[in-house]
C-alpha cells in the first residue's frame, strides 16, 4: 500500500503560495499554476560529493554538506522557477518492486557513507521548516513518486519542474515539463526541454528509456551489451524509432554487434521494464493540494540555527522578503538631525519616555570616539545629535540626560559606545534593556547577535526607511515650471552638495531607523524574558554586569613593559634552542609547524607508531603526540612538544604587548554573550590564554603590576566552586559531609570513595580524584574516563561504581538533570539562566550524547558563572559605596583581580572576602582565597 504525507490535505485555493505572494500582476490574469518536484536523495547525495565535509559541519561535529547543498539547491529553485506548488519525493527504503523484480537492481551500491546518514533527516527538518511537502511511498522508488505527481499534474493543467541528479526522469519530459539535472557541483543545472534532451542525446525524452535499457546502467547494476555503446544504442534507437520496433526486427542488424544485441535481449527487455517510472502510484496528496506555503519563521531560525547556516538564512530571508507581507515592512522615518538648540529641547520634551539610541562612531579598546547619536521614543518619532556639533546647552543637556538613572534609555551593544562616550566625558545611567545582552538570554545558543537579524525575528521587519507613501505633492506644480536659468556649472556644483548631503542623510536614517528599531525590539524580548522568568538575570545582572565590564575595560591593567619584553625574548631564545634540540636529535632541520614534513620525520624516519589517520595523513595534533611522547620517550618528541609549548607562551605575550595601550595598560574587552553557558571571556588579549597553573603562566601574570599610585594587587578567587555547586544541587549527603568536615575536598573524597588514608593521599592521587570528580560530573562514561586517567575501561568501570556506591546522590542528580531537561528542553542555572538543547531529543546519537553532557555541564557552569557576576557586582557596589580608590580591574576563571590604593588592603580584603563568599547561599558555604602582591603572580596564592 503507498502512503503520503501529510495527512493533512490543504485547499489549494486559499493559502497564497510563497511565490504567488510576491503579487504577479492582476493584468496578466493568473498564472498557470506550477509544480516543482524534486527528489531528495538523489541531489542529497549530489550534494553530499560536491561539498567537502571538512568545510560544512558545524561546531559540534555533525557534518551538513548534503543539507547545505541540497538547501542551497532549493532556495535557488523556489528563487528561480517561483512554482506555485512544490514538494520532495524520498525514497524509504531500497527494497521496492524493482529489486523484487531484479535481485540485483543497485545490489553494487556500497552502503551510504556515515558522514551521510543523518543528514537525510536534517533535510527533512529543512522541509518542515519551509513548510514544504515530503512524499513517500512504500515499495516504490523517488523516481516514481515524481512519475506520479508529474503526470497527474499535467492532466490538470500543471506545468512541471523536476529537479533530480537520475536522468531516467528524461522519460517525463514534455512541453509542459522541464527536468532540472545539476551539472558541476550544485548550482548548475541543465535544462532539459524536449528540444535539450534531443539536441543532447539526439533522441525524444519518450526514447530516452529505450537508449538506456540498451546502454544499461552502471549506477543501477543494469547490465549493458557487450561491444556495444551509447553510439550504437542511439543509432539503433534513431534508426528503428524505439526499442519495439528494435526487437521486431532484430535481425536486420549484421554482425558482432546484432549477436551481441540477440544473445542480450532479455536483460534490455528487463532494463527497459525497470527503467519505465511507474506513472499511478497511489499517493494520498494530489499535486493541486501541494500549495507552496510561508515558511515557519521560527523553525526556520531554530534549525538554521542548529546547523549554523549564516549565509543561507541571509539568502532565504533576502529571497523571500518580498514575498513574505510583514518582512517588507522598514520603519517610518521622517527624523533629522538636530540644530544647535534644538537638543536640549527634543531631550527636555522626552523627558518622561523610554528613549532608544544608536550611536555612531569609533570604538577602541576601552575607549572611543562618538559622531552622532541618534535617538528616537516609542511613538516613531526620531532625530539625530551631532556630537561635534552641540552648543554648550546642548552638551550641558545631553549628558544630564545620559547620566540620569530615571531617564530609561535603550539600545543595542552598548558596551564599547559607552566607553567611547565615557572618553567624550559622559556617564550613562538608566540603561534599561540592552538587546544584544536580552537576545542572549533568550536565544543563549546563538553566538551572534546581529540587530538586523533580530528585528527580522522579533519583529518581521527590515531595517529600512519605510518608502514614503506618494502623494500629490503640491512642489510638484511648482517643478513644472521651473527656473528658466540653467547654468551647467552651477549644477555640478550642486548635484555634489546635493551628493554629500545625501549620503549624510542617508547615514543618519540609518541610525534613527536602528534606534526606532530597538525600543520595538526591547519590548518584544522584555516579554519574552518575562515569559521564561529570566527578566532579573537582565536587570539585576546582565545590564549592571555591563556596566563594570565596561569600567574594568576603560581601567584597563598596568604592565611592566621591560619585563614582559625579556620575556618575549626569553620565550623566542627557548623555542630556538628546543628546535636546535630536536634538529640534533635528527642529524638535520625541519619546519616543526609543517604537520607533513613532521609526518614525514615521526612515521618514515623514525618509523614511530602510527597515529589516528586524517585526511592529511597521520595526524601531529597536541594530543596525539604527547601520547606518542608518553609511549616512546623519544627526545625528538621531548624537544618538539617543548618547541610548541614555548611558541604558544611567544603568541601569548606578543599579544599582551600588541594590547598595552598608550597609558602603559592593557585594556582587554570583555565577550558578554558568546558562551552559552553565561561565562565571561575576554579578547586583545585573551585571558583565559593564560595558563593557570604553570611555572610559565606564573612567569607571564608577574608582569601585571599595580598602576602608579597604587600599592598592590589584590586578588580572590574561588576554590572548588563546581564541586560547591555540585554539593548544593545534588544534596549528596557524603559530598556535603566532605565539604563540611573541613578536610581538602578532593582528599576527603578520596577517603570517603576509595579508603585510603588521608595520609596516603598524593597529590598525583588527588590529581587523579579531582580529575575523575569533575570528569563525572560533566558526562565522562567509563571509556572516556579511562581516557583522561590512563587505565582500562574494565578499572574505570570499576572506579566509578566505587565511586558512585559512595556519592549515590550525585548519580541519582546527573540522570534527574538529564531526564528533566530532555522533557523540558532546556537547563536552568541557580539563577534561572536557561539553556536550550533541542538535540536532546535527536535521533543523532553523536549530537544527542553531546546535548547530554551539554545538559550535566550548564547549569554547573552556569550557575559558577552567574554567582562570580553576583559577586563582581556587589564588590563593585561597596566599593563605590564605601568610597574605596582601589579599583576592580580583571574577572577571569573564578577569580577577581583589583589595584590596591594606599591604606585600604585590610578594608579591600574583608570585603573581597565578604561579597564573594556571600554571594550566593549554598549548601555548602564558598570558600573564597585573598592574596596581596605587587604583582599578580606574586598575589596568587
Ligand atoms: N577542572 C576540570 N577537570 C579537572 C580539573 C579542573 O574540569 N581535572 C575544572 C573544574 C574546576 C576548575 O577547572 C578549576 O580547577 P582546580 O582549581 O584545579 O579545581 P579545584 O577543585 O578548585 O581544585 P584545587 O583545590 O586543587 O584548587
Ligand atoms: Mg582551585
């Protein structure tokens, strides 16, 4: 029996299609309705070999050549044909009634390759998204479904797009139907009229299957005729008029080739009955109920999202924007810039509104220069101030305005113009809703927040001047009669005023159209905030977050330049005596960053054991070559994991001293809403690139030094904080009983899970606990945690069960966690900070595992994350509030750093000590560090 989806049958004469919403002209009448069918797996897995898979996957591995090339495909073609129906045929399985008939039809074909399967289904979610039709039909093929579909359309008056990689479709062309045959890669097609097909095989598409049953076919495992080729197979079928008329009259060929043809003539007749398409499927959707629809917005951003489709979505929005009737829609912009005089007056008569900004201009790192602001209230009305260009009135109201706490301001990625209007000497209060950092509340997973996206997805609307509605505009009457001087030279001169001006104009549309565009914005993700209950973690975090971010930005950090220069060269001297080392050890030089001449050395030369194999040979990555160095002890591999090591620490300083700014400090800048987990990273320089606990990292933070006029630096950190956290929320009674008994956790773990004596404890066992702690608590299974610990799976199995007899509660948490968050699709922190993970539910079990530690991961992380914010936060305030000089200058890992001004260490200490083990009320209380140095090495602790 066939089955077709959907069930559902639509009425094919209410929906407009996709296509025909783009208003084809009421005079032409309507057009012929048309029907475009494409078959998927075919150009699936077109797509699948035309795309390299190392360039199309995305961050978390799974591999999206088909479906990008395949959606790819598909835009192009609604772009292109505009059809007024459209659906996708796919195959079910490969039993059907041709392999039935021949046991061995496609019996060659190797099974599909793993970086395919899977990809099929994402397809299928693409179609959804796009709300376009997938058929099916047990025992039958793609191919015949289309046969279908084809010939019933035509019937009703339909014409037809076929768009398959199989050229047996040939057989189906007519003047009402076209075949579509990709050529090179995917955006090639050939079209395939009847005059194409004739002119390309110099055959009727009808004769085409004739030609085919004769020529067989490789792909299909259809056996050809010995000695006889597509020549002859054409000629034959020219010259007879089809295949019948052939074996009619068989013996008027001579020869070799007749006897061949003769001694073949049951496998053509068999090719010919499995290459006819099977034209009366039963199919439960008609070709008229294939209505193109709308696409479903959000699905279409949620699975782009998934697969990272950046530039595909741009080109399916920009495709269809005029075709979708609210994505047309600009913003009504009739704003200008201001006058001197007129700013204070428009800031004085928005005294009580919400007022949104954009502001243009030049960030540097903690700094800045600002051209205009631009500023518009929720009423539509807009206008733009000239920095350069305000009366001291007008300066004197503008940053009354920015400062005023009361005086609700919006925008969007206001971090880096803030600091650039600090530079210009204003403050900025009253910030209520920054919609790059409420995005990535709401949307956690997306590392970009463009504001033209969002307004597409919030709004459904461009970032455009709405066209002004043409009127009969009175100036016209008085163009018509015009000034009868016409000097040419006068103008030119004034068509390039006339040039400047626009182009003035036009940048300052944009502007007020970006500020009437993020107060909508704001309030549409305010609710959505509200709906999701994380409403606080923006104002009473994010937002106030910002702002010390952004003070820490401006502070910047003081650096001892002399001494971080000795350390580039130290760095620089090392790595050349660690190559020299290695090029000893081989009796010659090499590149060491040239993982082929490195192949060449480790497998040829010193005939090594083999790595993991890579598309370029056997792989030289970190890992794979300290497990090399851990197997063979080879001083080769001892120089040149030493030469990488030194180089990176090179990078690392180059990059500070590129950063040490003017003032003699580094001023970094803070990533806000990248991590999906809510942590902070930081860039130019990178933080976190400093290692933590290294002789070397210590050697790169001694050059972090106290600015003049400061005493010291100061710096406090959590210990264990995940494992805290872990405590808390697991109600593990061992772990908080651990915590409690004020023995080191990781050594009391050790004790409780294992019985060694604490006195026993190395510190490469509790190495070895604490690894195999947090390995647990973020997923680890017995493979991987014999991985990361060096020991059998068998012995890793063992040591978890070990492990778990003792901490139940922390295995009974790890399943709840999971378990909760596949019903309810996403995690949540201490704070209520969520995390979305769809993929939870995925069949893929490749993405569906890497959700689940996705799952054990944030909420820990996460919630880490949001109680260092918390601290910062109050730190910040009672250090403003006490009146303190010493300054907050760095958040990085779980730690804060501050610059201590003279007399107030004992004051800085207790109330580091204070505000960070306050910050949250855990089970189990947070242990908090405080050093004090004149360096930060020398603060650690
Ligand atoms: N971490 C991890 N896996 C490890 C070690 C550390 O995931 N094997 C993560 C989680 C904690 C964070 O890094 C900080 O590391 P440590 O300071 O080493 O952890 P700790 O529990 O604070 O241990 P210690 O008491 O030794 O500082
Ligand atoms: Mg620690």
């Amino acid at each position: 029996m066939a089955t077709a989806a959907p069930a559902t049958k639509k009425s094919p004469a209410k929906t407009p299609s996709k296509a025909a919403a783009s208003k084809p002209s009421a005079a032409k009448g309507p057009a012929k309705p048309m029907l475009l069918l494409l078959d998927g797996h075919s150009l699936a897995y077109r797509a699948f070999f035309a795309l390299p898979v190392e360039k199309f996957s995305t961050t978390t591995g799974q591999p999206t050549n088909a479906v990008y090339g395949f959606t790819s495909m598909l835009i192009n073609l609604l772009r292109d044909e505009r059809p007024s129906h459209v659906a996708v045929a796919f195959d079910l399985s490969r039993q059907t009634w041709r392999s039935e008939e021949f046991a061995d039809y496609k019996a060659n074909r190797s099974a599909s390759p793993a970086d395919f399967k899977g990809q099929v289904e994402l397809i299928k979610e693409v179609l959804a998204a796009l709300r376009i039709d997938v058929l099916t039909a047990e025992n039958y093929e793609a191919d015949d479904v289309i046969a279908t579909l084809t010939t019933r359309a035509e019937a009703e008056g339909m014409t037809v797009r076929i768009c398959t990689g199989d050229r047996d479709a040939l057989q189906l062309v007519t003047d009402a139907v076209t075949v579509l045959y990709p050529m090179r890669g995917v955006s090639d097609m050939t079209r395939f009229t009847p005059e194409a097909v004739q002119e390309k095989y110099g055959l009727t598409p009808s004769q085409y299957p004739d030609f085919a049953a004769l020529r067989g076919d490789p792909s299909d495992n259809l056996p050809g005729i010995p000695g006889v080729g597509e020549k002859t197979a054409t000629k034959w079928i020219r010259e007879f008029g089809s295949l019948g008329e052939l074996v009619d009259r068989v013996d008027e060929i001579t020869g070799k080739a007749g006897d061949a043809l003769r001694n073949s003539m049951s496998s053509v007749l068999q090719n010919r009955r499995l290459t006819e398409l099977v034209r009366d499927v039963e199919l439960t959707a008609d070709p008229l109920e294939l209505v193109a629809q709308p696409y479903d917005r959000e699905a279409v951003h949620e699975i782009f999202d998934n697969l990272q489709f950046k530039v595909l979505r741009e080109r399916l929005l920009e495709t269809f924007e005029q075709a979708d009737e609210t994505s047309t829609e600009g913003f009504d912009v009739a704003g200008v810039r201001l006058g001197v005089g007129q700013v204070a007056g428009w800031l004085a008569a928005h005294a009580a509104d919400t007022v949104g900004l954009s502001i243009r201009g030049r960030w540097t790192p903690g700094g800045g220069e600002v051209d205009t602001i631009a500023v518009a209230d929720a009423a539509g009305v807009s206008a733009v101030i000239d920095v350069a260009a305000l009366g001291p009135a007008d300066d004197a109201a503008v940053g009354e305005w920015l400062a005023d706490p009361l005086r609700p301001k919006v925008g969007h990625d206001l971090k880096a113009p803030v600091n650039a209007l600090a530079a210009r000497g204003w403050r900025v209060e009253g910030i209520t809703c920054d919609t790059a950092l409420a995005a990535y509340l709401a949307l956690p997973g997306q590392r970009v927040f463009d504001l033209g996206d969002l307004v597409q997805r919030y709004l459904h609307r461009t970032l455009d001047a709405r066209p002004v509605e043409e009127e009969e505009p009175a100036e016209q009457l008085t163009l018509e009669f015009p000034d009868a001087v016409t000097d040419t030279e006068t103008a030119v001169e004034v068509d390039a005023v006339d040039a400047a001006a626009e182009e003035a104009l036009a940048l300052d549309r944009a502007e007020m159209i970006k500020a009437l565009a993020v107060i909508d914005l704001a309030a549409v993700l305010q609710v959505s905030l509200v709906e999701s209950g994380q409403q606080a973690l923006l104002t009473a975090m994010e937002l106030p977050v910002m702002d010390v971010l952004g003070r820490m930005e401006r502070t910047g950090i003081a650096v001892d330049l002399p001494y971080l220069e000795d350390l580039r060269s130290t760095f620089d001297s090392e790595a050349q005596s660690a190559a020299a080392a290695a090029f000893a050890v081989l009796g010659h030089e090499v590149n060491l960053g040239s993982p082929k001449q490195l192949q060449v050395v480790l497998f040829d030369e010193l005939n090594m054991p083999k790595t993991k194999k890579t598309k370029t040979g056997y792989t030289t990555d970190a890992d794979a070559l300290t497990a090399l160095h851990d197997q063979t002890q080879h001083p080769f591999l001892t120089h040149l994991l030493r030469h990488r090591d030194v180089t990176k620490l090179k990078t690392t300083v180059e990059g500070l001293l590129k950063a040490v700014g003017d003032d003699g400090r580094i001023h970094t800048t803070y990533l806000q809403n990248i991590a999906a987990t809510g942590r902070l990273s930081s860039t130019e320089p990178n933080l976190q690139n400093i290692p933590v606990r290294t002789d070397e990292g210590r050697r790169i933070r001694a050059a972090f030094v106290p600015g003049r006029g400061f005493d010291n630096l100061i710096t406090a950190d959590y210990s264990q904080i995940e494992m805290r956290i872990m405590a808390h929320l697991s109600e593990d009674v061992a772990l908080i009983e651990a915590f409690r008994s004020g023995e080191d956790l990781h050594t009391a773990v050790a004790v409780r899970a294992f019985g060694v004596p604490a006195s026993e404890v190395t510190p490469e066992l509790r190495r070895r606990i604490k690894a195999m702690s947090y390995g647990l608590a973020y997923g680890l299974s017995a493979f991987g945690l014999s991985g990361q610990l060096k020991i059998s799976v068998e012995e890793a199995r063992e040591q978890m069960d070990a492990y778990f007899a003792r901490f139940g509660g922390i295995r009974d948490y790890l399943r709840r966690a999971v378990d909760v968050a596949r019903l309810e699709g996403y995690t949540q922190t201490l704070y209520g900070r969520r995390r979305y993970l769809p993929d939870l539910t995925s069949d893929h079990r490749q993405r569906r595992e890497l959700a689940e530690r996705a799952a054990l991961n944030a909420p820990i992380q996460g919630s880490a994350a949001d109680i260092i914010k918390v601290a910062m936060l109050n730190v910040q305030r009672r250090i403003d509030s006490e009146g303190l000089k010493s300054r907050l200058l760095l958040q990085v890992h779980d730690e804060l750093l501050c610059e201590v001004a003279p007399g107030e260490q004992e004051k800085l200490t207790a109330l580091l000590r204070e505000e960070m083990a306050g910050a949250f009320p855990l089970e189990v209380d947070l242990d908090v560090s405080v050093g004090v140095g004149r360096s930060w090495d020398a603060a650690a602790h």
